[in-house]
C-alpha cells in the first residue's frame, strides 16, 4: 500500500506483480476502492488472475468515502479530474504505456482516458460497463445523492451537499446519454483495441455495452451472460487474458 501526492490531491493505491503496467479500475462507482479489485466482488479477483503476468495497480478513487483518496471536489471537470489522477499516477510510477481494466464506473473512465491518451492506452478491457438507459436518466445521479454524497460530506467537513449536487449534475447529467464520457462519433474512430463484457442491471446496461462494442472498429466482446452460472467467470477470465496478451507491447 502507498500514497502518491500531486499537489492537493492524495492518491492511495497498491501494485503487485511483474511485466507489462496494468491499471486496474473496481467497480462500485464514485466508491471505487481498492477492495474491489483486490476482493471477491467484482466476479474475480482481478490482482489474483493478472499479477501473475502484470505489473498490476488498484487505487482508491479520489474522494471515494470508503477508501483513502482524497483532494478538490472538481465541479466543472467530474469525469476528467479522475483521468488526471490516472496518468499522475503512471507518471508517479514511470510508466509511459499501459493497458488498463476496469468495471462499472471503469467503463466510462477508460472511454475518457482513451479520449485523453490514446498514445498511452495500449489496450482496453470494460467490465460490466456503466452506460445511461434513456428511461432511467437520473439513476447514477439520484444514487450518489442518496449515498455517495451524504458519506462524503460526513468525512469532509470542508465538501458541502450543495457542492456535492453540482459535481453529480456535471457529472451525470450534464450528458446524460450513452456513456457518459464520449459522443459514438468517438467510439467509432477509436481505434484502440477494447474488450467488452457486457452485464444487463440498471446501471449497467447491455444495450449501451454492446452499441459501444459494434461502433468501436477494435472492439471484442464476450459471451453473455458471462458472469452467471459461476461456472463460466473462468472463460471469461480467459478471455480477457488471451485478449491482454495479443496485445502486449512485445519486451
């Protein structure tokens, strides 16, 4: 476990393993922490099954109430302050490429870092991706209204709810359609490699994974569902390696 300091921003996280950087993005939305990348939520451990092969990195989420981030509440750049803490963070560690895993929330992290760095992001792997449903519009917003939010505050005395409801409507519904972070026009001239395993609950849902995945040019895509029975998570695992390494910078 370490901390990297770039000006007002504190970001905990937490390396193991050898080779080639992955970044690795848990799931659980603005409460992304390293536990869910480390523990047995998401379907697998993701540092177990890649440390083997990866120089792997799980980080909290800056100002996630349940891990040890921490700097500025960034109203008018929701999205982008995260992107700007991952490549500070490969920067930290000297790494110029990377490929990058991520769930839930990972999904439009990666689009945007992809947006941000496409020089840098080798190869992308979105797990369960978050995307908008047209009829439910307001989820991600109301959710972290109800949760994220008051828990913030709660630790923050300096972080207001008032702010708290700026940054989610920046964030959630400023653009409230497909992913979040990127038009289709992007995703359709995208041309890093991404693999896509699609899930079908309300903050995840399939048609939005697989719109994404037959616009992008380089886009994979798993079996469905992949997750339920238990039994096939070790295809899909499979699957995301052999995609890593079929595009591996060679050594």
């Amino acid at each position: 476990m370490s901390f990297f300091e770039k000006g007002a921003v504190r970001i905990h996280y937490q390396e193991a393993g050898s080779g080639f950087p992955l970044l690795l993005i848990a799931g659980g939305g603005l409460n992304s922490n390293i536990a869910g990348i480390t523990g047995d939520y998401p379907p697998f451990n993701a540092m177990k099954e890649f440390g083997d092969e990866y120089r792997c990195i799980a980080y909290d989420l800056r100002n996630a109430p349940p891990g040890q981030s921490s700097g500025p509440l960034d109203i008018d750049r929701p999205w982008d302050s995260h992107t700007d803490d991952q490549l500070a963070l490969m920067d930290h560690l000297g790494f110029e490429k990377f490929m990058v895993l991520g769930f839930c929330i990972g999904g439009p992290l990666i689009w945007n870092l992809l947006k941000r760095a496409p020089d840098r992001v080798v190869a992308g792997v979105l797990a369960m991706p978050s995307g908008s449903r047209p009829e439910m519009r307001d989820l991600f917003y109301d959710n972290n209204m109800k949760g994220w939010a008051p828990e913030l505050t709660k630790r923050r005395p300096d972080i207001t709810m008032e702010q708290a409801e700026k940054f989610l409507t920046r964030m959630y519904r400023t653009n409230p359609d497909f992913v979040f972070t990127v038009t289709r026009d992007f995703v359709r001239q995208c041309q890093t490699p991404v693999l896509i395993l699609p899930d079908d609950i309300p903050a995840h849902p399939y048609a939005v994974a697989m719109e994404s995945a037959m616009l992008a040019p380089n886009a994979e895509v798993s079996l469905f569902p992949w997750k339920e029975p238990k039994e096939r998570v070790p295809l899909a695992v499979r699957q995301i390696r052999s995609f890593l390494r079929a595009h591996r910078p060679a050594p």
